[in-house]
C-alpha cells in the first residue's frame, strides 16, 4: 500500500466532524454557568496562596481589528473608531483594578512570569496607551520576574519603528505575527493581503536582536491552498526565517462566524486528505530548513526558546498556542479572556462589550463561566497536554505528579487504543504511550480516547447537541445581566 493510500485511509477512518484542540479540559461548553465573579474570588483565594512559586501567565484581550479576515472565529471586534479603543481600556483598567486590590486586600503577590498581549490585534493601540497599559501592570507585579513578553502584531499595522518602541519602550521580547499564509490567491480569499516583503521590511537586524523569539501563526485549510503553494510559503518562511512556526487547522464554523462562507466563493476549502498532504508538505520544508517538531502545532529553529522548553519538558500547550515556561497557571483580562489556576480552576469574562462593561459598572468581576476540576479532571487534563505538548504520555511523570498507576488507571483507554497501535498511529511499552512520525498528526484523537466528557463513542449529534444547550445557558445568562 502506498503511502498516500495509507494516508487517505487513516483519516477516512479516524476522521470527526467536531474535534476538540484540548487547549482547554475539560472543554469549555462543560464548564458551570453558575460559575461568577465571587467564585472566581474565592478560586484566587484557594489557589494562589498555596503556590507563590508557581509562575503566572498574565494574559491581556484587546479584542480589536481594523479589518475583518473571513477565516477568524476568535472574539473580536471591528473598527477604526479610536475612541471605542480608549472607552475599552478604561475598562479594562478597572477590571485589573478590582483584581488587584481584591489581591493586595489579601496580601497575595503574583509571581507573574510571562505577559501576554493577544487580541484582535494589541497593535492597534497606539503608542501613549500601550505604554500607559503596561506601565500600569509594571506597578502591581514585580516585572524583573517577566522572562517573557509578547505582543501579538498585524504586520500590515506596524512597521520597524513601531516594533522598536515595543521593545525597548515597552519591555516585549517576543512578537507574534498572524503570517497565514504567503499565496496572494489564498490571501484574497481570506480578507487578508500581506505580502512576504513587509516581513522583509520590519524585520531587520536590529528589530531580530531585540526579540528572542518572533512567531508565524500559519494557517492550514484556507481555499486555494495547494501543495505547490503552500512549498512556496514555506520556502518564504525558511527566507524570513522565524525562530517559531505554529501551525492552527482552520474552523470553518459558519454557524458561528456567517461571513466565512465567503471564502467559499471560488471553491471547496481543502479536505482532510488535502490538508494531511499540505501538512506533509510542511514537515517535510520545514524539517530540512532545520526546524524541529516540538510539539503538536509547533516547529521552531534550534536555538530557540521553544526548542530548549520541549527538550527540557518546560513546553506547554494551551490558549494561546504552544509556550515555554511549563504548566501555566493562566490569568486573564478583558473580554472573553480565559484564566485557568494550575490544575484546580477555570474561568471565563463574558464576549459581549456591553456586558463586559455592565458588570464591571457594577464593580463585579465580568466572569460568566467556570469550574473547579476534580482529580479526575486533572488526570485527564494532564493527558491531554502532554499529548499536545510532546506527542507523548510518560507514566512516570504521572506516578510521580498525582500518585497513581497511570497504566492501571488508564487501562480502558489504552485497551481503546487497540485499533491505533495495530494502525501504527501509537506505541505503548512499560514507560510510555508515544505517538508515531505518523500519529503525530492524530493527537487530537488519541487525547479524545482520554476525555470522559466527548468519549469517540459519542455522537456528532450529541456533541453538538451539548454545544447549543451551553449557548442557550449562555445567552439566557447574558440576558439577565
């Protein structure tokens, strides 16, 4: 059987309508409603006094774009009225605020060890209120123990002075671009028109020294997309040469984002065999340029930060894509943020502005969703990072971090995971379960065998069933605020 043939044939088999990334477990349509701004208090409260030494990952949303790209399912909102920016951050300084004096009224400190600036795009800021924005964080965390922090960047809204401002005014060491994709075709399609030389243009020399890590979010999926051209991007990005590659399959959820189905109007997007084959592709580029795969998404050069986390086990995978510094205890701000404490907690701020805004009118935390994790939770939630993470499960790790007989404990599923070993996907010995050069492409399905919540044996019916029961519990929530 050829290759190709064998390919074809593993995703016919293993192919789901709905797969989950496991950036978070459980996943986020089984977390509690009933979950609000004082249990998100009282989680801080459990939490954070236990573990002074666990670093923080201190993530800040500007939900914000000056252009739509089709292919975009995250929250965010369009506009070029500044003054919506300016009424924005003034709220989101008061959520900090009421964060910070609930930890100072508690003698809490974080020990924040990365800061993060997502979106929308944190480039559309202008220079005065990004400066004033983490000036401010400068004065309610000690920032000499910030090892990194990144800005999320629209190169089409920066140029080489913009990104030297960021880092020498503002303290980034770390930048990441939403690259996509190189092909102008795809690019037209998507919404979305950069070409290759505004890399060129911003990323000199002295920009490249004041960043230890700059990031390419590469997008695969998109119409138009082919294996020619998608070798030509590749070819662009080993030219370009950044020192992090992250790889994202696109969601095409047009019940959730009704303007995607405008890509489709030249064309089908690529299948799944179409993308294993541009993913292949990919590998293939990137391996011989001397990237290394450390992790599910990931490729990064070897002497970058990445590289030296996944080989030292300090990776981690999780909201924000894959990052170094280990387990991350995750705290979030602004609308739609996420924040996860070690493997206790999860909580979510509302999407919708207004709401966000209403509640912190009333001095309330905008929190709309969460979870306290049981041990099994944990056990499963560590699972399904580690798969993410290093495309592997090690028992010892988990006998020595949660006491148990990971083979014991997990029998069942390694028992289901039958098929996938005969198949070549996995290999279990007495130490691990590892995936295979050709699993590693199947990590979000083998961590599916190790969910209890969105079992393989539940079906796509079920799973989107749930799925409008928690958008209904949402809506019904938001329209009591």
């Amino acid at each position: 059987m050829t290759e190709s043939l064998l390919d074809a044939n593993l995703i016919k088999k293993y192919h789901q309508d709905l797969v989950y990334n496991y950036a978070e477990y459980p996943t986020c349509d089984h977390w509690d409603f009933n979950f609000n701004g004082e249990d998100y208090k009282n989680a801080l409260l459990d939490w954070l006094p236990n573990n002074q030494d666990k670093k923080i990952f201190f993530y800040v949303h500007i939900p914000f774009c000056e252009q739509l790209c089709w292919f975009c399912t995250c929250s965010k909102i369009i506009t070029k009225d500044y003054n919506k920016i300016k009424e924005y951050l003034e709220y989101l300084h008061k959520e900090i605020d009421i964060i910070f004096e609930f930890l100072n009224k508690n003698k809490i400190k974080l020990n924040v060890g990365t800061v993060y600036f997502g979106g929308g795009s944190p480039t559309i800021l202008n220079r005065e209120d990004l400066k004033f924005l983490v000036d401010k964080l400068n004065t309610l965390f000690d920032w000499s123990n910030v090892e990194n922090f990144t800005i999320e960047s629209d190169p089409r809204r920066v140029d080489e002075d913009r990104l030297i401002f960021n880092a020498e005014q503002c303290g980034a060491n770390r930048i990441s671009f939403g690259m996509q994709d190189f092909d102008i075709n795809v690019q037209k399609r998507i919404n979305r028109i950069q070409s290759a030389k505004l890399f060129e243009d911003i990323l000199t020399d002295r920009v490249r020294k004041l960043y230890k890590e700059i990031a390419f979010d590469f997008l695969i999926g998109l119409p138009g997309q082919t294996t020619t051209s998608i070798a030509n991007t590749c070819d662009k990005i080993v030219e370009l040469k950044p020192t992090l590659v992250q790889l994202s399959l696109l969601a095409y959820k047009p019940w959730v984002a009704k303007y995607q189905v405008q890509m489709l109007a030249e064309g089908p997007l690529p299948n799944f065999f179409e993308r294993r084959e541009l993913l292949k592709v990919i590998h293939e580029k990137l391996s011989k340029a001397g990237y290394k795969r450390t992790g599910f998404e990931c490729y990064s050069l070897p002497d970058s930060p990445m590289t030296e986390a996944f080989n030292d086990g300090t990776a981690h995978y999780g909201a924000s894509g894959h990052q170094t510094g280990g387990r991350v205890n995750f705290l979030g701000v602004g609308s739609s943020s996420k924040s996860n404490l070690g493997d206790d907690y999860y909580a979510q701020n509302v999407y919708d502005v207004a709401k966000y805004k209403k509640l912190l009118d009333s001095n309330l935390l905008p929190i709309f969703r969460g979870m306290k994790l049981s041990k099994d939770d944990q056990i499963r939630q560590h699972a399904t990072q580690q798969f993410k993470s290093y495309l592997r499960l090690d028992f010892i790790d988990f006998e020595n971090k949660f006491k148990i007989d990971p083979k014991n404990y997990f029998k069942s599923e390694i028992n289901n995971l039958r098929e996938m070993i005969d198949d070549g996907l996995v290999k279990v010995s007495d130490k691990s379960i590892e995936l295979t050069e050709i699993g590693k492409d199947f990590s979000q399905n083998v961590s599916n065998i190790f969910d209890s919540y969105d079992p393989p044996t539940k079906s796509y019916e079920k799973r989107l069933e749930d799925i409008r029961k928690a958008k209904d519990k949402q809506a019904k929530l938001l329209d009591n605020i």
